[in-house]
C-alpha cells in the first residue's frame, strides 16, 4: 500500500507511473485521496480545537465551582455537553473518512519502477539474457502427460475422482521426483543462507492484506467461509507475514527465510492446452525465497535472488530464459519483476517457473514491517520474494527434454535427490 505522505507529495508521479500499469481513471482515484486528506485534517483541526475548548471550559467549572458561582458553573456544564456531543460527531466522521481513505488506498496497485519497461500484455515483456541448450528430440517424442502415463508417474485421472480438474496424484517415482526437487531447492536456499521455515497453509484475512493477495485476488484463492481462512497461493503469504507489525534492527538486515509449501489457487476461468497436464494446477508444491531489506540494499537483495534462482534451472540443465515484466504484466504489488521459463521441447513453448519480485515499501506499509536504523530513525522496510522453484513446470520441462531410449535421464544434481538416473 502506498503512503498517503508520499502520495499527497508526488501527485503527478503516481499518476504517471499508475498509468504505466493501466489503472483507469488514475487523476480521478489519486484525486479523490488528496481530497479525503484535506478533508481528514480539516475535522482532526475542528476536533482539537473543540477538546481544547471542552479543557478549558472544565478549568472554568472549578473555578466557578470555588467561587460560589454555581448558577454559571452549570451553565459552563451545559456547554461542555454540547462540545462533547460535537466531539463525537467528528470521531464519527473521522473514522468515517479513515475508512474510506483506507479503501481506496488498497485499490491502488503498486507503482512501476522507471527501470519496468512499458507495455501492456506478456508480448511487450523484455528478454534478459537466455541460458542452456535446447534439446534435440525425434519426431515421435512425448508431451509430459503421456509420458506420465506411460511411466506410471503421475494420475491426472485419478485426482479427478477424488478431488477434480488440477489436482493431480504422484505415484512412485513420480512422488520420489516432488520430494527429490524440494529438498534439493531446500537444500540450494539453506547454502544460500535462508533459514528454513514451515508454515501454515491457511491464513487469516489480515494476512491476505497484509501480502496484498487481498482484496486484489480474493476470487483466486480457496476461502474456508466458517472460520473466514484462505489457503495460501504461495508461501510467500506467511512468511512475510511472520514481520506483520514487528520492529527490525537494521543490523539484522537482510532477513532471509526460505518455505516449501503446497500452493492453492483456483485458477478461474483457465482453459485450452495451456492448462493441459502440469501447465496449470489448482494444487502444487513450490519452495520460496523471501527478504525482508533496507532501502538501499534491496536492489543487490533482487539481483542475488534473481542470481540463485539461475544456479538452481543451470543445475537442473534445463534450457532458460529471464524476462522484464513490463509494467502492463506485473502483478498488483510488484514494483518490479523477473520472471524464469524453461523451454518444453515437445510443446515447443516456454514455461514459466518463477518469478522474483521486489515489492519495495508497498507491502511492509500494509504490514507495518519497519525497522530502527543505525541513527535511531525508523522507517519501513522493503520486501522481495521469488519462486526458487515451483515444480509442476519444472518437472514437465524435465520428462519433455530428458526422454530417451533408455528411459527419462535425471539431471547429475538431482540424482543423489532422487535415487535413480532413469526413470524407465
């Protein structure tokens, strides 16, 4: 969430970036804030002055009161209960226009930072740099799904019996693969220097806001309504929100916690190939990376994240390419993001299994994550997070372009993982 001081000082500056994301009617929504705060310390001005007034008429009632003067003692009285019954009208409509300053604060998006480049839609995304080899199959090689099949790998039927479309069963190796890749990426974080953590699946709705998932993707998520708890989309969730209302010290910066989790997401409205087999699915595991930084140090905090999530597809042999979301493309709280797609060689498309975000202040004002810097000042932190990595599209990137004659090859750094180097 934005800063109503750092909106109210930049006006034209978060109209201008809120236009590179394509929010309608930017003028008339940042506008309207400005308006709230004028008119939120306009009654805040009227309330103290109506305290002070209600103060010094009770100084005035004593001495009255002490001076025998008790016929203008209770006229002051009356007085003062008509400043009281005007002091809660004006609580009311502080609270009244918080609560719509609030509001809309949270319908704004985070903004793009200048280096975002612009454009609408994935097409206008930017290539980074590309890495690894395409692999060279025959023209009878299989999707993933059937090779799934033909491998007993995964039962993409039977998750629709007990469950439906988008949740898949593991069978054999491949359970054995998930477990093998989580604990390699756990394994990869924790060398890295993220300290390990297990969190809930479910979250309160303070913790949605906290992260930004809602209001903005409240249609995405799996809502329990009896005890009004969400399952997460990703373990970004509670994570970051072990820092909801905490105050760092900045020589504990940078915070780096690393989570496996299952993911839920509803995924409304996905249909056609791009949702056929592990392309997209309501449930899969992923392991996350998150920070918690200073202002300064927060972009070297991105280019490490970004720089670890490439060691981990380079040593999976995996064939990549690292994309600049364009400002169109980003999600509702990024102020900048990268993403990673590893290419399926049978598909002949590039899938997307991370994407490494710097969030800056937006979801630590959400959150009241803040810091004591050296000199004493507090002010908020920034946050990042990233995909380090999810494994559905992983795994389809890894039985497309590693099938054989001799049967599926595993990568070098996942065979100790796994236990096999064929899945045959």
């Amino acid at each position: 969430m934005l800063t109503l001081k750092f909106i109210t000082e930049n006006r034209d500056e978060v109209i201008r970036r809120l236009e590179r994301k394509y929010v309608a009617d930017a003028a008339t929504l940042i506008d309207r804030v400005i308006a709230l705060d004028v008119e939120r310390r306009t009654v805040q001005q009227k309330s103290d002055a109506n305290l002070a007034a209600i103060n010094q008429i009770s100084k005035t009632i004593g001495q009255l009161m002490q001076s025998g003067k008790s016929a203008e003692a209770e006229a002051a009285k009356a007085q003062t209960a008509h400043f009281k019954t005007v002091s809660k009208e004006l609580s009311v409509a502080q609270d009244t226009i918080a609560e719509e300053i609030r509001n809309l604060l949270l319908q704004i998006p985070n903004l793009p930072l200048d280096a975002v480049p612009d454009g609408r839609t994935a097409e206008d995304n930017k290539i980074e740099r590309q890495g690894g080899v395409l692999a060279e199959l025959p023209p009878e090689a299989l999707p993933h799904w059937d090779l799934a099949k033909k491998y007993d790998l995964i039962d993409f039927e039977l998750g629709v019996k007990i469950t439906g479309a988008g949740f898949p069963v593991y069978k054999g190796n491949g359970a054995r693969l998930q477990r093998a890749l989580i604990n390699f990426f756990l394994d990869e974080a924790r060398e890295a220097g993220y300290l390990e953590i297990e969190p809930p699946y479910v979250v309160n709705a303070a913790s949605g806001y906290g992260t930004g998932q809602l209001p903005d993707k409240e249609g995405q998520m799996y809502h329990a309504q009896i005890d009004d708890l969400y399952l997460i989309p990703t373990a970004e969730v509670p994570v970051t929100n072990i820092y909801r209302d905490v105050l760092l010290n900045e020589k504990d910066l940078p915070v780096k916690n690393c989570a496996y989790s299952a993911c839920f997401r509803r995924e409304a409205g996905s249909y056609g190939k791009d949702v056929r087999g592990l392309n997209r699915l309501h449930q899969f595991n992923k392991v996350e990376i998150v920070r918690i930084d200073t202002p300064e140090h927060a972009s070297q905090s991105l280019d490490e994240m970004i720089a670890h999530v490439e060691h981990l597809v380079v040593k999976l042999e995996l064939p990549y390419r690292i994309l600049r979301l364009c400002a169109g493309d980003m999600s509702f709280t990024s102020a900048i993001t990268f993403d990673f797609e590893v290419f399926s060689a049978v598909q002949k498309r590039w899938l997307e299994v991370s994407s490494v975000s710097n969030f800056e202040s937006y979801q630590a004002n959400r959150l009241q994550c803040r810091y004591r810097g050296v000199d004493g000042k507090i002010q908020l932190c920034h946050t990042l997070n990233g995909s380090a990595l999810a494994l559905p599209r992983i795994v389809a990137a890894l039985l497309e372009n590693n099938q054989t004659p001799q049967g599926i090859r595993m990568p070098q750094a996942l065979i100790p993982y796994c236990g096999f180097e064929y899945i045959c």
